[in-house]
C-alpha cells in the first residue's frame, strides 16, 4: 500500500514537470524571460523535476524489490 502511494506520488511530480515543460516551451508561462533569475527558474525547474522522477522512481522499485 505505501508502495503503491510513493509511486503516484513520484508520477504525479512527473506530470507536473512535463506540464510545465511544454508550458515552457510553448511561451504560455508568465515571467518567462532569461533576462532575470526568475525566468532562468522556470525554465530549469520543470526539465530537472522530469530528470530527477525518473531515476527516483527506479530507485524505488529497487529499494521496494529488494526489502519486499
């Protein structure tokens, strides 16, 4: 059961960055600029929360393989 909630949960994360990536890309995000940190933040946040899911979500399926 707790498996199964980290698992939505590292999925959900996911969704939200690949969302905002294509927000990104598309132009449709506010303040989006490279001329101030913030736009440089919107940019890099949702591609590092789609890199970052991915190996998390492995990692857990290890951990859950190994002690279950």
């Amino acid at each position: 059961m707790e498996f199964t909630v980290i698992v939505c949960t590292v999925l959900i994360i996911h969704a939200i960055g690949v969302i905002q990536l294509v927000m990104v890309k598309e132009g449709k995000r506010e303040g989006y600029s490279f001329s101030d940190s913030f736009g440089v933040l919107s940019f890099l946040l949702p591609i590092l929360t789609v890199v970052f899911s991915i190996p998390s979500l492995i990692l857990i399926f290890i951990i859950y393989w190994f002690t279950g």
